[in-house]
C-alpha cells in the first residue's frame, strides 16, 4: 500500500487519537497535583515541592530529542506503549509507596511518558494530514486535548483524594493508560518511510542550519514565553492592585478559556487561514497587548486584556506545528519535534527563575513591556515563513 492511500484519518479514528492522548495527559496532570500536596502535608518545603514539580519537565527536555528519532524509525503504536506502561507504572508506584522518593520518580515517569506521548501523536497525525487545510484542522483539534486533561486530571485526583484519600487517587489515576491504550490500539500504523543514506550521521542540530526552521523554534520561543511570563506577572500586579486571589483566579481562567475557545473555534477556519498570516498577527497583538497591559488597574480590565491575549496565544500553536511539518523532511518530523519540545521545556524551567529575577530588579510592568517589545519586533520573523518551502537535509 502506498503512503498516500494509507493517509485516511476520519472524525472517529482522530476522535481516538485525541481520547488517548486526553487519558496520557489527564494521569500526568492528576499526579502534578497530587504528589505537591501529598509532599505538603508529609511537612516537606515549599523549595523541596518546587523541585518535584520541575520534574514533570526535566524528563522531556532530556528525552525529546532521542525520542523524535525513536518515533521516526517506529511509528507511532510501539513508542505509544512504552509511554502507557511508563505512565502506569509510575502511578502504581505512588500507590504502594506514596512516599517522597518515590514521588520523584514518578513525576519523571510520568512527565517524561506524555512528552514521548505527544511527539508520537503529533507526528502521526502530521503525516496523516492530506493538505495543508487537513494539517492545520488536525492540530487545532489535538491542541484541545491538553487543556481538557488538564481539566480532568486534577479534577478527578482531587475529588479522589476527598473521598478516599492518595492511594485511591493515585490508583484511578494508574487506570488512565489503560484506557488510552483501549482507544488507541487499533490505530493504523502508517507505512515507513525510506531514511536517507547519511541519516545515521546526521544529527537534530542540523535541523538549524535551515533560516525557516530557526525562525520556527524562535517564534515558538517568544509566545510561550510570553505564556509564561504573563502566568508569573498576573499575581503579582494583581496583589499590587490589591485584587482578592478569586479575582486574579477569575483573570487566569478567562485567559484559558479564551485560549481553549479560539482552539475549537480553528478546525473550522483552517482553510480561510494562513499560518503566518495568523502567526503575524498573533505577535503583534500580543505585543500591543503586552504595552497596555500594566496600565490596567480594575480586575476587569486586567480580564478584558487576559482574555485578548488567550485569543492571540492561544491560536499560535496550531499554526506552528502545520508549519513545522511542512518545512521540515518527512523522515525527521519526529526529531523536529522532538527539539522543538526539548526547547520549549527547558525555557519552561528557565524563564520563570529569569522573571522573577527581573521583575524584582526593574518591577513587573517593565518586564511586559520588553517582552511585548521583543515580541512585536520578532513578528518579522512569522511573516518570513513559508510554509511550503521543504528543508533538504
């Protein structure tokens, strides 16, 4: 059977696929909750919490890249098991001993197996994808699948843990690969692609030497940052403005949802879409977002902008995996993806340390406006990608 008659994905078949992943991603998010609190109440730090929960992420900064590879020479169902048997384990672990230690591990299991999971996903579904139009509604429904497991995941581990406490938690939590695997075992494995000869010698850097693949991993970069930073800036100028915690929960809450809302809202404008175009725009009204911002001194005003700015971030993410696939080789997709998560990952443990830092040396709203400077000025960097253009490495 030829690649292109094995790339049918209908509604149900990408139903599942999401399904799973929701499942992977739910348990990891249960134990990001769980595992701080139990650590809480067993008398550790607030610095030894902190720790446990940058390990969620320190697993897949050092796994995406070998994983990528990994993904691109077996597809999708073989590293999707070692990722529900990872999964699966870790939580059974915090089960039978929800301990510190342990807790560790688990968080390393855990965040690394929903790292892998989501290269392999992204991969097959990027390669299932029959035009640009499907690319681009395929990734807008995929990116939905992380803000309803991160409903759902911490949602169930918390009435669990009211009703029975950790280790019943920990253990409906355990049950969550198995059923992501229920969904996704039936998946139809694509055919492989044929590595080019100097493949073996080739290495995930290379990919830089492409200016559209730079540009990429940098216009990636600046909006999660700006993700980032302004999930650090809200507390704080909302304690400036002495908001009460419901109302700068209120703010952050808007922003996800606007962020989920526009994400369901893609599938179907996908094919009246750019991907720079939309990208372009992103930056830029972030960036006036950003300038505005600080000057805003009423809850409502700070939802009102929280919200915008879940519409401009929220949108991004689609758009740069559609443009990924195309400017990348097909046999390297999950290598790209893999480096564009290691990158991605290892600013997320970075930049809020460097926030904090700048924020206490030149105040909060100084640091939206640099960084919705910095932003608008990398707009030119969105508008020079095409999308079409394939990189030959």
């Amino acid at each position: 059977m030829s690649a292109a008659a094995a790339r049918t994905l209908d509604n149900p078949a990408l139903a599942r696929l999401i399904g799973g992943h929701v499942c992977l991603h739910a348990c990891m998010a249960g134990m990001r909750l769980a595992a701080p609190l139990l650590a809480l109440r067993a008398g550790y730090s607030a610095a030894a919490v902190g720790a446990l929960l940058a390990l969620f992420a320190l697993t897949q900064v050092f796994l995406a890249l070998p994983a990528g590879r990994y993904v691109d020479r077996h597809g999708y169902l073989r590293p999707v098991r070692w990722c529900l048997m990872a999964s699966a384990l870790g939580a059974t672990l915090a089960a039978l001993w929800p301990m510190y230690g342990v807790l560790c591990l688990v968080a390393l299991l855990t965040g690394g197996a929903v790292g892998v999971g989501a290269i392999s996903l992204q991969r097959h579904v990027g390669r299932c994808a029959r035009n640009a139009v499907d690319r681009k509604r395929f990734f807008s429904w995929l990116s939905i699948g992380p803000a309803l497991s991160n409903f759902v995941g911490p949602l169930l581990a918390g009435v669990l843990i009211d009703v029975g406490g950790f280790r019943l938690a920990f253990a409906a939590l355990a049950l969550l690969p198995g059923l992501s695997w229920l969904l996704v075992r039936r998946t139809r494995e694509l055919p492989p692609l044929k590595q080019d000869g100097a493949a073996g010698s080739q290495r995930a850097w290379d990919l830089l030497r492409q200016p559209q693949m730079r540009r990429l991993l940098l216009v990636n970069w600046l909006m999660s940052s700006c993700w980032d930073v302004h999930t650090f800036v809200v507390p704080v100028l909302g304690h400036e403005r002495a908001l009460s915690a419901s109302a700068i929960g209120a703010i952050l809450g808007g922003f996800a949802l606007a962020a989920t809302g526009i994400r369901v809202a893609l599938p179907w404008l996908a094919s009246n879409l750019q991907e720079r175009v939309v990208i372009t725009a992103a930056m830029l009204a972030t960036a006036c977002l950003f300038a505005i911002y600080p000057f805003m001194q009423s809850a409502w005003g700070m939802g009102l902008c929280s919200v915008l700015l879940g519409v401009s971030l929220g949108s991004v993410q689609p758009m740069i995996m559609s443009t990924l696939h195309q400017i990348t080789p097909e046999a390297r997709h999950g290598e790209a993806l893999g480096l564009r998560l290691m990158l991605i990952n290892a600013s997320s443990v970075a930049m809020p340390m460097l926030f904090g830092a700048a924020g206490a040396l030149v105040g909060v709203s100084l640091l939206f406006w640099t960084v919705g400077a910095t932003v608008g000025l990398g707009a030119r960097q969105a508008w020079a990608l095409q999308g079409s253009s394939q990189c030959r490495l």
